[in-house]
C-alpha cells in the first residue's frame, strides 16, 4: 500500500484517512472535498493519475486542516507515530506539514519498529523537518527544489529561510556543489530528484541523471508543479520502478504534461495534472519499459 | 527494582526570542503558551545575549505568527533569532524573472507571479509550509494592492518570504505607472 499524508489547507477540516478520488477539479476522501491545487492535494491527483493509468491500487491518504498553526501537523504525525507499524505501508509520503523536528524524530523511531521495510519519501515542510532533525538519512527520497538544496548543503540552516548567502543561488549550475556538500553533512536522502530548469537525480551522491527536455520555464512560476513530481516518484516507485528510474520519469512527465498544457505562470496546477494520462499513453512505455495495450499490461 | 519514568516528548525548536529583563521573557512564555506555541524558557548562548540571561526557545519557522502574537499583546522582546550559532540571517535576495505578459519574483524559497497589465496575482509557488497552500488559495486572482498580505495572515517563514516578494512585486507594478 502506497501512503500519502500531508495538511490540506481547509481549517477546521479533520484528520482523515482513506482513498482519495478524483470528482471534477476536486478531490474527494471520505465524503469530503479536497481542492486540486498547490500542496498535499496537487501532490495526491498527481500520484492518482499515474496509478489510475498503471491500474494500480489507489493510494491512502492521511489529511489535516493546518493554515499554518500546525493543529493538523500534529493530528497527521500523533496518528502515524501510533499507527505506522500497523499500518505498514510500502511507500510513506510525508509531504506539507510544519516543521516539527522532535514529531518527526519520533515517527522514524516508529517507522523502524514497522514489520517491513518503508520506503520514505519527504518533499516540503516534512522534508525542511527531517533534515533540521538530523533524520535525512533515514529517508530513500527527497524531492527539493535549486533553493530546498542549498537549505539541504547548508548544516546550520533550520529553514529555507535561513540559508547561508553563498549558498543561496537559484542558479541550479551550482546544483552538483550543493549535493556534494549536502551528502557531505550527511543531509540528504539516499536519492535526490533537485528540480529547476535542470533537473538532477542524484543517487547515493552520484549524479546519475539530468533532465532539461522539454524546457518550460513557466512551470517554476505554476504553483504545485513540483508537487506533482513529488506524486509522481512516489506512484513510480510504487509501480515497481528503480528509485532512480521513478525520478527520471517524473521529471521527464512534469515537463511534458506542461508543454502539452502550454503552460504560462497563470496556468493551474489541475491543467498539468490533466495532461498526465496524455503524457503516459505516449511516453510511458518509451521512457520506463512499463508498456500498456488495450488487455493491460505487457 | 528500576523505576520506568515516561520520557516527555522533547522540544527542538531552533529559534531564540530575546528579551531586555526577566520578566518580559516569562510575559512573553505565558502569551505564547497560551496561543498554544510550543516554548521553552533557556538561558541563550552568550553571543546571541542581547539583554537578560533568559530567553525563549521556539520552533523558527513560526517566527511571524509568534512575532505577530507578541505584539498583539504588547509583549516586548527584543528580536527572534537562530539558535545554531553561525546561521545566516534571513535571506533577503529577490529576484525577477520577466515572462512577457506576468513578472514572476522569487523571494528565497518562494515565488509570486502577477499579470503585469492588470495586476493580478496568478500564482504561488515554492515553499514547503502548511500556510502556503494556504496563502496560495487567498492571493491569487486578487490585485497585488488589494490582496491580504502573508505577513498578516500567515504564520511561517514561508509567508514572510512570501510577504517579501509581494512587497517586490508592488515595487515592480507601481514602478510601471500602476496603482
């Protein structure tokens, strides 16, 4: 089973677990309504429309309203620190959460009590969580973006925010010193997919691959863009794929889903994910190997 | 025969509110717990001393709703900083990336695009915070002039960042002759 769980950002709206669904713009768990836009929802549709189009099972989400006080942080991570090792999933993504170094310290306590291996992944306030922590290691994927890596290259940095000024460049030529750094201090996760204009995956501190086609500048501007790489990877892995190969198709997919939206910094974040089955049905089998007739799969 | 004591969750908060004496630090700990922030009174490393021996732990990135609960209350302090010795200041490069018919500007890790004929916020992006979802939901398709600023209704670093490039933006849309 794949696990999802991040904020959503509807005060009020209470911890919730099940399976998502698309209906219209929004997404739909347990009767309640999530809007398909920058954050954990971009992340979910994302990840859906690729297990929808490998006809896959669904993933799980776990949910929270949190606008920022971190109300929903703490129900989403209280709930998995008692429940993950019932739950076992084979994939846990920890997405929009605020950062909480000592929740995030104990749920990898409880993840290494689980009965089988989680593969983890963190993007967003859960990734800025584990490595403030100390915990990226502990983690198989980070999705950061040219920015989220010189925060990961800097060992004092506890935020984004607060990244030293000569690493701050989100010229992402500086991408390869980042990552050495970062691995250097022991920050960074087993793979990193570093989005920007180049996207690097990087495995074990060894660049393995770079993606830079198509080029659509506009996608940095569309809030969630990188959201949906992150869905992506996680529905990749999921689906069988090498965590290094997961990432390539992710980026390769982001850029070609924009380019088929004709993407501008106004387009949303649902008109990318819109473009995704699209994208598959003519690049899937080309790019992973993982080739669909009209029986199934081959 | 060993006692077993439950160990209470420990609290790393990586940021430091500083006070001038005593007793601002303990107004400013009960404002705080009572707005349900996690704080803890410590004695701040020497270098970061800027008045009395006594100063608040807090989780960083809640830096401007703690800031923003402080002041609601008239609870003086002197200023928030990184507990890690060495840590940067807050960033405070922007930068502007014009696409034809939007400006995108990136404010550290966020990004606000607006239209540069009307004005108009037409995307969020970047951050990893709970607000910015948010925040995302509440600016766009409003005028930069008329759109709440995240500085007032956000509660992270994110917001504040974002809050910067907004501040730009306004610079960029006045500057062109628009109000």
């Amino acid at each position: 089973m794949m696990l999802i769980a991040g904020t959503v950002p509807i005060r009020d709206f209470p911890l919730t677990m099940g399976r998502a669904v698309l209906e219209g713009e929004d997404l739909v768990v347990e009767g309640r309504r999530i809007p398909c836009a920058q954050g954990t929802g971009a992340m979910i549709s994302a990840a859906l429309a690729a297990v929808d189009y490998l006809k896959l099972e669904a993933p799980q989400v776990l949910v929270a309203g949190d606008i920022g006080q971190g109300k929903g942080t703490r129900e989403i991570y209280e709930y998995l620190i008692q429940k993950v090792g019932d739950i076992s999933p084979q994939v846990m993504v920890l997405h929009y959460c605020l950062p909480v170094m000592a929740l995030m310290r104990r749920l990898c306590e409880s993840v290494q009590g689980c009965p089988r291996k989680v593969l983890m992944i963190a993007d967003a306030g859960s990734m800025y969580a584990a490595k403030a922590a100390g915990l990226a290691q502990r983690f198989d994927i980070f999705t950061p973006d040219a920015t989220e890596m010189a925060f990961l290259a800097d060992p004092d940095a506890t935020h984004p925010a607060y990244v030293a000024r000569h690493l701050f460049d989100a010229d992402t030529g500086r991408t390869p010193e980042l990552v050495a750094a970062a691995y250097e201090h022991e920050n960074a996760a087993r793979l990193l997919l570093v989005k920007g204009a180049t996207d690097y995956v990087v495995d074990g501190g060894d660049i393995v691959a770079t993606v830079d086609e198509p080029d659509v500048p506009a996608l940095e501007a569309v809030g969630g863009t990188g959201d949906t790489i992150t869905g992506l990877v996680a529905a990749f892995v999921y689906a069988g794929l090498e965590p290094h190969e997961a990432a390539i198709v992710a980026a390769r997919s982001n850029r070609m889903a924009g380019k088929f939206a004709q993407a501008t910094p106004a387009t949303r974040v649902r008109e990318i994910i819109g473009q995704f089955h699209a994208v598959f049905k003519e690049y899937l089998c080309q790019w992973s190997g993982v080739c669909y007739t009209a029986g199934g799969q081959q | 025969m060993a006692f077993l004591r439950r160990k209470k969750p420990s609290f790393e908060g990586g940021g430091l509110v500083l006070f001038e004496d005593v007793q601002d630090a303990m107004t400013a700990e009960k404002v705080l717990k009572e707005a349900d922030y996690a704080v803890k009174l410590v004695a701040p490393p020497p270098e970061l001393r800027k008045g009395c021996d006594l100063a608040l732990e807090v989780n960083l990135v809640e830096q401007p709703g703690i800031e923003r609960a402080l002041k609601e209350k008239d609870a003086a302090y002197v200023g928030v900083a990184p507990l890690r010795v060495g840590t940067s200041q807050l960033l405070e490069i922007v930068k502007a990336t014009d696409f034809g018919g939007q400006v995108m500007v990136k404010a550290g890790n966020m990004k606000l695009s607006f239209d540069k004929e009307s004005g108009a916020i037409v995307n969020v992006s970047g951050g990893g915070c709970p607000d910015i979802p948010y925040l995302h939901s509440e600016l766009v398709d409003k005028k930069l002039s008329e759109a709440p600023r995240p500085r007032d209704i956000g509660f992270t670093l994110c917001a504040l960042m974002l809050d910067r490039a907004l501040e730009e933006c306004l610079v960029l849309w006045q500057g062109g002759g628009q109000r």
